[in-house]
C-alpha cells in the first residue's frame, strides 16, 4: 500500500516537474522594453492585421498613433524612419478618404509593413538591401501618389476646361531622376533619393492635410 | 412577397410547399424536377441530412414565360418537415406567395397532418398572412400505398381533418409515381399569379 | 401582395454596385430581398454563377444566422463573410428587407471591401427606402 502511495506521488512530481519545473533553457519573464522578448512592432502589426478585418477611424486612429510613437523610437534610423512615415501618410490619407481612398492605398500598407518587418527581424541583411526594400515601396508609394493625382485631375477636368496639375506634384517630379520608378539601381546618388522621398512624403502630407483640412470646413457649415 | 421589376418586367413568385416530415414535399419537386429537365434549365438545390430528410429547405426556380408582357419566374421550395425545424420552416415561410400543403394519406400520420396545418396557420400569422386568404393548394398523398394494402385515409376523412373550413382546391396525389403532382403545380401558380394580378397590369 | 421597383430606382441600383464595387474588381454583386428574390445583379463579365439558387441560400443562410444571433442575445452579426481558396462572399443588410452580397476575390482586401460596401449600403438606402410597398 505505501509503495503505491510512493509511486502515485512520484508520478505526480514528475508530472509537476515536467509541466512546472525550473530549467536553464528557459526564457526570462519578458518586462517592457526587455529585448529578449519584447518586438516592437508588435502592436503595429496587430493594427496592420486588423485593417484586413475591418477599417473604421478608431483603428486609423490607433494607427497613427502608433506610427508617431515609433517614428520617435527610431527617428534616428532614416530607413526604418521612411518606411514608417510612408505608412504614416497612407494612414492619414485612408482616415481622409475612407471608402474613396484609392485602392491600392491599402495593398501598399500591407507591402510596406512586410517589408518593415524584414528589415527589423532579419539580422544579417546589409544596408544596401535594407534600401533597396525601401526603395521598392516608395515607387509603389510614389505611383499610388501619382495616381491619385491623376485622379484629381481628371475629376478637377470634367468640372473646368482648363486644367493646372496641383503645383507640388509636379515639381517633385522634376526634382526626382526616374530612378525611382525604375528597377535598376545605376546612376543615381541613394543618399539623394532618400532626401527627395521625404520631401515628396512632407510634400503629401501637406497635400492631404490642406485637402483634410478644406473637408473638415466644409462639415462645420 | 411577389417581386416585381419594372425594369426588365420580370416577376418572381415564391411557392412553398408545406407538411408534416416524410410527407413527400421534397418527392413533389424531384418529380417536376425529373419530368421537366429538359425544359427547366436550372438545377435544384437541397439541403439534406445525411439521412435524406430536407434539412434546410429544397429549391427549384423555373420560367413559365410571358404573362401579360411580364416573364414570371416561379420559386418552388420546400420545408423541412420535422417538428424541430420549425425555426427554419419560418425562415423559409418569408415572402411566401403561395403554398402546397402536402399531406399524408397513411392513417398513422393522421395526427401529424392536422398538427402541421396548424403549424403553418401559426408560422403565417407571425408574417401577418392568414391562411384562409392565402393562395393554398391542399394535396393528399401517398395514394398508391393503398395498392400495397398499407392503411391510407380516404379522401373525405382527409378533407373534414384539414379542409373543412378553408375549402382549398385539393387533390389526392402520389409524389413517388407523379400521379397530380404537376396538376397541383399548376393549380397553385395559377392562384398565385391571379392574386397578383392587379399588379401586372 | 407585391412591391415593385421603377425603371430609374432599378438604374440607378445598377449603377452605384457597378461603379463602386464592380468598377473596383469585385467579381458578383447582388442585391435581394429576405425572400430570396434578386432585385438587381452585376457581374464583372467572367463569372458564371447561378445567382438565383445563391440568392435562395444566401437568403436562408442569412436569416438562419441571424435566428442564431438572437437566441445568443446579439440583435444581429455585424459580419457575415466566408472565406474561400479563391473566392469569398461577403453578406451586408440593408434596411431591414434586403441583402448586399457581394463575391470577390482575394486581390481585395475584407476591410476595404468593407469600407466600400458600407457606401454602397447608404447610397442604395436613399433609393430602396423611398418605393412603395403594398
């Protein structure tokens, strides 16, 4: 009867050992901004995932506030920065237009965070092929940009005869080499393209506040 | 209710047929559905139990053609029969435009045939509809199990437990060997577009 | 009983789910009633459905979940989506009478298709909420 007993008990502990017992192999417990656990873009990408769900301005908010808070975390990486601010603008814009934001507005968040997260979590990738992702996604950002503008133009033509290209839009345009657009990467200066992608990501910006702004005097009437 | 689109003077017109469980509703439209395959160019749809017993509801769409310049286009369904789908047989009552009452003519149904009628009296009040205005249709089936010497109802014990006071067009009916089945359809949309008519006009 | 819908309430339907979610790349759209009937139907020219058995079971499907939702004390589901391999069908009420259901394939992202169909749903409210019903 004892030996029973014994062997009951034993089974228990080792069952309790396996399920609770100490062991070097184990993770410390991760507290915040513990960098054995912690990923930084958590959050970010539990709002990105929730966008293929459902978009509505709680989350675009949330969006964009995580957005500004990273931006300050690494507004010292200017490649983590760009895509960040990329992802920023695309926000605003959506939360501006809703359902008549163009539709590859939300593609391109998608794109752009994957490719975030490649640069954040692969360890071993160079600077040059952290910019070439980046590059990527600023043509996709550049063409969306392109398109939209486009889009305005024919909707401002069939109102009036006589059409000027928003101003802004085109000047960037004259300021950037096609390098962008184009796959290749001879010719052209990377330092400079990044400089001429944040004014043409300030230059948006700018854009749609004005265009958010007008909305907005427009709702107070 | 009748849809009516002006546009492309179309009319869709839903027909359910109604009954107690093994009653033979879903044999009613498989039947249509066989004889006239060739010229009804859609496929019915059913949603059954792996034991073959309509879970959901059967559906069979076909065009009769033009109507007073209207192309009509009829919906038969069916219900499910058992007294626990009740919830469904609801569902499937929504904008109803006429029914088949598809009774069971063995005598040991007897009881299940009158609770059902009662069951679809109530179902239509929840939808605001009276069965007594209702284009109806009552068909009594299963006749050929007399044949069989299986115990049937007659027709007059049928038409006192289920008719006496509606007086709908009745017929007793074999679904299995198609005996009335399509003079039943054809009585019931006949009822049920005269009772839209004032709207084809 | 019957309703009815005029020529221009019918073109102007047809015109908002084609240029607002045709247009977009969805493949199917259609819009019925809780009886299953199809009051309007656009389609982007490639797919080949049989729209009135989807509509018969579109409509039971959506009055079988939304019986579902109240007996668990939900008024109704604010999503009704399946997901397929290739092509997924998203279901949005309209009023109280009628059913958006929308097919697409998955070059479209839910929430945007969601954003979308939420104008569509207001835009299509206006027309359907003025008919007479008898």
């Amino acid at each position: 009867m004892v030996s029973e007993k014994d062997n009951l008990n034993i089974q228990v502990e080792n069952r309790l050992e396996d399920l609770f017992g100490e062991s070097e192999t184990d993770s410390p417990v991760a507290a915040e901004g513990d960098d054995l656990e912690y990923y930084p873009f958590r959050i970010l990408k539990s709002i990105v995932l929730s966008m293929d769900w459902e978009i509505n301005d709680d989350v675009l908010n949330k969006f964009i506030e995580q957005l500004d808070r990273l931006k300050d975390t690494y507004k010292e990486d200017k490649i983590l920065l760009l895509f960040l601010q990329i992802l920023h603008s695309l926000g605003i814009y959506i939360k501006a237009k809703k359902g008549g934001a163009h539709p590859n507005a939300f593609k391109i968040i998608n794109s752009v965070f994957t490719r975030l997260e490649k640069v954040v979590l692969s360890k071993n990738l160079s600077e040059a092929a952290k910019k070439k992702m980046l590059f990527l996604e600023l043509s996709k950002f550049k063409e969306l940009r392109g398109a939209i503008a486009q889009g305005k133009i024919d909707s401002e033509k069939k109102k009036m005869p006589a059409v000027k290209p928003a101003p802004a839009m085109v000047h960037k345009e004259e300021e950037v080499p096609g390098g962008l657009i184009a796959s290749g990467t001879q010719g052209y200066n990377g330092k400079e393209i990044i400089i001429n992608a944040v004014e043409d990501i300030k230059n948006l910006i700018r854009v749609e506040f004005a265009a958010l702004r007008e909305e907005l005097k427009l709702l107070k009437r | 209710m009748a849809f009516i689109n002006m546009k492309k003077k179309e009319v869709q017109v839903k027909v359910v047929y109604y009954g107690p469980g093994r009653g033979g509703k879903t044999s009613n439209l498989e039947y249509i559905y066989k004889k006239f395959r060739e010229r009804i160019q859609t496929e019915m749809i059913t949603v059954k139990t792996h034991g073959d017993r309509t879970l959901f509801f059967d559906f069979l769409p076909f065009d009769i053609g033009k109507i007073n310049g209207y192309d009509v286009k009829i919906q038969l369904y069916t219900v499910p029969g058992q007294v626990k789908y009740n919830a469904t047989r609801r569902l499937v009552l929504r904008g109803v435009d006429g029914i088949v009452f598809v009774a069971d003519s063995m005598v040991i149904r007897k009881d299940k045939n009158i609770l059902s009628i009662k069951n679809l009296e109530e179902n239509l009040t929840d939808y605001k509809k009276s069965i007594s205005k209702i284009p109806l249709v009552i068909q009594y089936n299963k006749i050929d199990l007399a044949e069989q010497g299986i115990p049937v109802l007659s027709f007059e014990e049928m038409e006192k437990d289920l008719n006496s006071v509606l007086k709908a067009p009745s017929f007793s009916a074999s679904a299995i060997t198609g005996v009335n089945v399509v003079q039943t359809m054809k009585k019931i949309i006949a009822m049920t577009i005269a009772s839209i008519k004032q709207e084809l006009k | 009983m019957s309703y009815t819908l005029s020529h221009e309430q019918l073109s102007e339907i047809e015109e908002i789910l084609q240029h607002n979610l045709i247009d977009l790349g969805v493949h199917c759209v259609f819009l019925i009633d809780m009886a299953g009937n199809i009051i309007a139907n656009h389609d982007n020219g490639e797919s080949s459905h049989d729209i009135y058995s989807l509509a018969a079971l579109a409509a039971g499907n959506f009055g079988a979940v939304t019986a579902m939702a109240k007996i668990i004390g939900e008024g109704e589901f604010s999503l009704l989506f399946h997901k397929g391999e290739k092509e997924n069908i998203h279901f949005s009420k309209i009023l109280s009478d009628y059913l958006l259901i929308t097919i697409f394939g998955n070059d479209i992202s839910l929430g945007f298709l969601r954003l979308k169909v939420a104008d569509v749903v207001e835009k299509t409210n206006k027309i359907l909420g003025s008919f007479d019903a008898e």
